[in-house]
C-alpha cells in the first residue's frame, strides 16, 4: 500500500476465469508481454480510522510502478468500532463508456447512479463535484424514480440529503451543463458523486469521464 493506514494487508493471485485464489499470501509473479494477471487482496484494520483513498501500488522490477489517479485506481476505507453506512455506488452513462458527452460548449449531459447501503441506517447528503475547478461546469443532482428515471422532485439541486435505510437501493440523476471546451481527458476530467453521512464523512463515491462533443 502507498497510504499508511494502521492495517494488514495482504494480497492474492486469482484465477483470471473463477477469480479463486492461487496463490499464498503476498506472492510475486512473472507476466509476459501484453498478459495480465488478475489479484485479491484483504484489508484488515488493527484500529479506527477516519474515511481515506488508500493507494495501491503495482510495481515491476524492470518498470515504474503505475500512476495512482485518486478515485480511478484507490480504495475508498475507513474503520470504526460501531457499523456506519456503507454505500456501495455505481454510475451509468448514455453511452456506457464512462463518459459523460455535453452537445457543445453549453450543451447539458447526464448520467445516472444507483447505489446501495449495505451499512447502517442513515442520513446521506449526495453531492457531485468536478475534479478540478477549471473544467467550468455546473453540476446538478435529483433522486429518481428507479421504475421511470423521473425525479422525485424538480428543479435538480446542487445536493440532495436523505434517509438511506440499510439495503436500501436510491437512484439518481445527475447533470451536467457544459461552459467551454472539455476534451477527453479520463483520468484529469471527472466528474465524482459523494454520499456523506450525517458527519460528514463520505461513506461512497463513484465517478465519471466528461468531455464536450
């Protein structure tokens, strides 16, 4: 791991085809030119502690380890003595390539998110942010019908706060209004939705690309 944190962690070669584990704990393997390798890994805490991107490192001996891209490639974890809502988010583009396409320089896209909280019960504010301010957009979010993709309520805002009950499985829309050139850019142009519990701290996430046509 790249972030200290007070864990063990410990990794897995997996089956590329059952995901099964292969290995023993923390292996090291050969991959060959244009191959790949698939991996588990366990996080176990030895103590609490707050909300934090843990950063994963994939190293070769003969290569630079890869680029970390905060969001992309981190694990989003924290620890805590009593059960917090845990919200595991996923997000839906027209496209579904992961990018959010605005029509033109002020033209408005959208993307959707569905979401569960597989934790406890509680008040979560949902609210998308851009990546780097630069990007000029202006962002908006409502919580959907998950039958009609309709929002419960109209105008879209800049967040939206409510009970998320355990297993419960709210969807939403978000989007996206454009003020300016946006070219592909995957890893720099995102656009992150953030649930944040009553205090405060994010409790899931998920993100998109965004680019104008």
């Amino acid at each position: 791991m790249g972030t200290d944190i007070p864990a063990i962690f410990t990794s897995y070669l997996t089956d590329r085809n059952t995901n099964g584990t292969i290995s023993g704990p923390n292996p090291t393997t050969s991959i060959a030119a244009n191959d790949y390798s698939t991996w588990a890994f366990k996080i176990v805490p030895t103590e609490s502690f707050e909300t934090v991107d843990v950063e994963l490192i994939y190293d070769c001996l003969n290569s630079e380890p890869a680029a970390v891209f905060v969001g992309i490639n981190t694990l989003l974890l924290s620890a805590s003595q009593s059960q917090p809502a845990d919200v595991v988010a996923l997000s839906a583009t027209v496209l579904n390539d992961g990018i959010v396409h605005i029509p033109g320089r002020a033209g408005t896209g959208f993307f959707a998110v569905a979401s569960i909280n597989v934790g406890a019960s509680d008040s979560l504010t949902v609210t998308p942010r851009v990546s780097k301010q630069n990007l000029g957009l202006e962002l908006s979010v409502c919580e959907t019908n998950p039958a009609t993709a309709a929002c419960l309520e109209w105008p879209p805002a800049a967040s939206v706060t409510t009970v998320i009950d355990s297993n419960a499985t709210p969807t939403y829309s978000i989007f996206v209004k454009g003020n300016g050139d946006i070219p592909l850019d995957p890893a720099g142009s995102r656009i992150y939705v953030d649930f944040a519990d009553s205090g405060g701290a994010v409790r899931g996430s998920t993100s998109v690309a965004v680019m104008t046509d």
